[in-house]
C-alpha cells in the first residue's frame, strides 16, 4: 500500500554556474552540526574532485544527507540533498538525478537573474513536474535587484510550460556565503526558514515497503572497502544487507547479483546499515559490471524501471594512439587496448558519453555534449597516467527520416562591454549566428542572444576572450536539431609549424617571433611538424626553430645573449582543443599538451595539400 513518508524529503539544488549551490550546501551542513565543533572544513566541501576545486565548477552529482528536528512534531527528519552541475555540457549529471529526488531547491543569482544554465536545468525539473524552491541568493551583493530576479524567474517558469501549481513557487532570500536566510530581504542569522520551507512545501516520497524490491542505479562509485558501489533511490520494498538481488541490464537481460554492503548517507559519509525501506537514497557496495540505468530488483519478482534518457551527444571528436616521435617516453598507459578499456570504463558512469570503434584499431570516435565536456575527459585521464592524442572536436550532423541533414544549434548568450559589441556581432554572424535580442545591462554592458551551429561555436571561445581582453561571458545550450547551416570558416589565423626535429633556439625563435606569435621558448624539445605559434597569414609558415646561430667572436656570443624574445604566450587544454584545425591533432601526456600536423613531414604535408593525395598514417 503506497503512503508518503513523513520522515525523509530528497531534494537537489539545481542553479547557473557560480549562483552558488555548493557554497549554500556547506552552510546546510555547518549549521546541522554535521561537522565537529572544532573541525577545519574546507570551503566547497561538496567538490571533491580535483579539477572541480581548480575550475570552480562543480562536473559530478554528489549526494550528503542532513537531519533537522521538525517544529511541528519535534521528530528528526532527514533531508538528502543532491549537488548537481551547473554547466549544460554535463546536463546528463542533472538528468539522472531527477529520478532521485521529490523536490528542488532553484537558485538565482541576486544582480544577475536567471542565467542559459538556469533555463535549461529547470527545464530538467518541470519534466520530472518537481516542487520548486526559489532561493534568491547573494543578497550582499551591491547591485542586487531582488524583484527583478524574481519576476525574471516566474517569467521563466511560465515560458518552460509550468503548471500553475509549479508556478506558484515559495520563495527564499538568502546569502549562502554567510549561512543567512529570510522570508524577506531582511535576512535572519541562520537558514531555519530554508529548512522549514523544505519541511512544508516538498513532500517526503510516496512508496511502497511491502512491495517487491525495485531500484534504479543513478550514480556509481567505487571505495577500497566495498568495491563497485551504485547508488540510487529505492523506489519500492526493502533492501538487507547480503541480499540476494536481480540485476536487469539495458537490452532486458538478467543476472544474479548480491548486495554485499549496504550504506546510507549522513553528512558527508556512508554509512552502513543493515536493512532500508523505500524512499531512501542508498549506496548498495561489492558490485560487478553495474552501470547507470540498470534496475536492481526482487529476484522473484524482476520488473525494470523506466530506463533514464538523456539529449543526445551533440559534439564528436578522435580519441587516438600518440603517434608523435615523443609517443611512449610520458604516460603510463599508451596503448590502444589500454585507451579502449578506459574509454570504456567511462561510460559506465558518463552516461552522456558515445564511444565508437572507427576503421583504424587505434583510433575511437568519442561524442559527448561539448568542448568541456570532453575537455574534463582528456584532462582526467591524461592526469590517470594516459598518454593518446585527439582531433579537433566537429558537431555531430544526422540524417533525417525526409533526407535532410540535421545539426545542433545553440541558444548562445553573450554579456560584453559596449566597445566590443561590433567585434562581437561581426564574429557571431561569420559563424552563421543569428541575433534573437539585445538588451542593456546596468553594469554598463550589453547582453546579445543568438541562435547558432554548434559547429560555429567551435574554436569561438578562445577568439571571443581574445577580442573581448578576457572580459566577455559567454553561456550556450543546446537548443534542438535544425537543417545543416552552409559553410562556417572557424579558424581565421594558421600555424607556424617546426620544420626540423631538435631543441628551439633564441636564433630560430627569433626568425618566427617576427612572423607571429609564438606558443613555445627557447630549450624546448620540438618535432617536425608540430605547432610551435601562430600566424596572421593565409598559409600555415614551416620554420626551423631549432637553428643554431654560427658565432664568430666573443662580442657576437655577447650580442646573442642578450636577444631576448617575447614571452611566449602559452595555451590551456580547453585553448588548445579549440585552436587546432582539421587537419591538426593535439597530443597529450601526463606532462605535457603538444599540438601538431596530422603528416609530420613537410615535404608529405605540402604534397597532399597540393595533390590531395591520401595521407600515410604516421
């Protein structure tokens, strides 16, 4: 018999980049003592991740738990709360965890509004029809404009299709930095308001206890205890720890598994228990070749649950063997069976992740839904040890039912000062955009948005900072399948290439630094037809920057000494994944980030760029 359980509320806080989620989440655990008194906690406890505490950002759905008493009754109730990802690229993180949770709490940035990524994980919430909480956050900041956040957000819940009853949200103002929270802008000195408004406005989940065994796997981990560990929401009966379980995969097939361990979450940690009802969000550890999206069920009575769906991958690019004459002196792991089996791996948990063996053995074709998207891939195996080299990233064109083709498009949102807005405009419509609105900021900047391919965005960011002087915010999701746009020049400047394997010297540098701007110094080891800096002019330069000058006098030695060149300016993954052109590849070690020609030699490369003659593998 279904009844709603009055003592467990799941909720996620779903926001924009940088609105702040997992700063407020710190301050919900602080202030439920989860921490001891005189525990140091770092700031951004949620983000775990090394690349999330580098970036800022958080890129994986982390779980923690809460218990507050509640004011009616005096009896605790535990509060599961979910930390999503604020960026579109990892939108499958939001998906899936929609299934978990009965509620959500939406924040809002104070001065900026409703952001693209707070259209689109809301959009997320409406679908599954989740209770939303409205938090107004960053109430200290100077030019916060609460009513107008607030009317931009009832706004946009109507335009996503919300029903009149998600439409008739309650809201909080809040500074999360602080741990402050109010009915009004006059905030109290704590959050009890934020609590007690999860408490009344989201229900605690509707289940079944006697019903068989059902549970949907959400996320996966894995711990030196207990191995593999799948987490997830038990939609109906028990689970005991050392129950026997069904597993029931994708395609409908079935395998006897065992749940070794059972934990819940407090605070930050598991906990193991010995038996759980449904409602509960649990981790089930000492699991085999579970994936995201099976079903763990009664053995006796097997029956699947909706598998979750997710938006396509809307951006591909060649994950490949180093073919580099430095391939095999860096990384760990290099060999195609090894980079196969992490590609692999991955997709065990990257659920918005593609990966396709392609005519070549040592090359795959990864998709997934953006630069950074893949980006976080490259930089997190490269960090494991991996050693491999990829393609530039191109968007993914299908072919419809009627013949036509399709490609992605982008609703593109742009805030720049007023002095770049022609630069800008002028960029965006060399790449087929097209300008929806454009509106004035009260910081004096001017916010542009466009539809566009996926496939102009391609290589724009790093342009757009370039022109901008680093000022511009750019955000974009994916906006549907449209037919395919004409032809879209991405990559405006060209390279200037080594010509000679060896060490860059100041003399050869020299000779390329008043050619363009170079991406390397001198001392630095370099092959034939790798990039070493870049060109205004029409055609790629091959430079022997390895030359040595002959000196004939101690005053010439002294005069060379004293050359000095530019500094050389030096790109990041993200900047080099989108510099390199189709014909380019980027390299990548544990160590070092070197990008390239496809043909290495020079004398081969300007042949086929002449002949079109079929490239050699290198």
């Amino acid at each position: 018999m279904l009844n709603e359980r009055k003592d467990i509320r799941n909720v996620a806080i779903i926001a924009h980049v940088d609105h702040g989620k997992t700063t407020l989440i710190d301050a919900m655990l602080r202030q439920a003592k989860i921490f001891r008194a005189n525990q140091k906690v770092q700031e951004r406890v949620m983000d775990s991740n090394d690349l999330e505490r580098e970036r800022g950002i958080t890129i994986l759905a982390k779980n923690t738990a809460i218990s507050i008493p509640n004011p009616k009754t005096g009896e605790l109730v535990k509060i599961n709360i979910v930390d999503t990802p604020g960026h579109a690229d990892f939108g499958g993180e939001v998906e899936r965890i929609m299934n978990m949770v009965d509620g959500v709490l939406l924040l809002v940035d104070a001065v900026e509004g409703p952001k693209p990524q707070t259209r689109f994980v809301l959009k997320q919430a409406i679908a599954k029809n989740l209770r939303t909480i409205v938090v107004i956050n960053k109430l200290d900041r100077k030019d916060a404009d609460i009513d107008k956040a607030l009317n931009a957000t009832f706004d946009l819940f109507i335009e996503l299709g919300a029903s009149d009853e998600l439409a008739d949200f309650p809201v909080i103002y809040a500074n999360g930095l602080d741990g402050k929270a109010g009915l009004t802008a006059e905030l109290d000195d704590n959050l009890h308001v934020l609590f007690k408004s999860i408490l009344d406005n989201i229900s605690g989940p509707i289940v079944d206890p006697e019903a068989p065994f059902q549970m949907l796997v959400t996320n996966l981990g894995y711990d030196e205890y207990s191995g593999v560990t799948a987490s997830g929401r038990i939609h109906a009966g028990k689970i005991t720890t050392g129950q026997n379980l069904m597993r029931i995969l994708h395609d409908g097939s079935m395998e006897k598994i065992q749940a070794r361990y059972v934990f819940e979450f407090q605070g930050l940690d598991k906990v193991a228990v010995q038996t759980v009802e449904a409602g509960e969000i649990i981790t089930i550890g000492g699991l085999k070749d579970i994936q995201i999206g099976d079903t763990l069920a009664d053995p006796e009575q097997p029956v699947p649950l909706p598998v979750i769906k997710v938006q396509p991958p809307t951006v591909q690019m060649t994950f490949g063997v180093n073919t580099s004459p430095f391939s095999g002196q860096e990384g760990k792991w290099s060999t195609s069976r090894k980079l196969w089996e992490r590609l692999q791996d991955e997709l065990r948990t990257n659920i918005a992740l593609r990966v396709e063996q392609t005519e070549s053995k040592d090359v795959f074709l990864v998709s997934g839904r953006g630069e950074l998207h893949l980006g976080i891939l490259i930089e997190t195996m490269r960090r494991e040890g991996y050693e491999f080299q990829v393609s530039r990233p191109e968007a993914i064109v299908v072919t419809g039912e009627d013949g036509v083709r399709y490609e992605p498009f982008e609703e593109v949102h742009v805030d720049v000062d007023s002095e770049y807005v022609g630069a800008v405009v002028e960029m965006l419509g060399e790449r087929r955009g097209r300008m929806t609105n454009m509106t004035n900021n009260p910081d004096n900047t001017v916010h542009l948005t466009y539809s566009m391919p996926t496939r102009g965005l391609l290589g724009f960011r790093y342009k757009f900072l370039t022109v901008t002087r680093g000022k511009g915010v750019l955000n974009s999701f994916y906006s549907g399948l449209q037919p395919l746009e004409g032809v879209i020049e991405t990559k405006s400047a060209s390279s200037i290439v080594a010509r000679e394997t060896g060490v860059t010297t100041t003399f050869g540098l020299r000779n390329a630094e008043e050619r363009g701007q170079l991406f390397v110094g001198a001392g630095v080891p370099i092959y034939e037809g790798m990039l070493v800096g870049e060109t205004p002019r029409p055609q790629d330069l091959s430079i022997n920057v390895a030359k040595k000058k002959h000196l004939t006098n101690m005053r010439q030695s002294i005069r060379d000494l004293e050359d000095r060149l530019n500094p050389p300016r030096v790109l990041s993954l993200d900047e080099m994944i989108e510099y390199i052109g189709t014909d380019e590849l980027l390299e990548v070690t544990p160590h070092s980030l070197r990008m390239r020609k496809r043909i290495l030699n020079t004398h081969d490369r300007l042949r086929y760029e002449k002949t079109g003659e079929e490239e050699e593998e290198d």
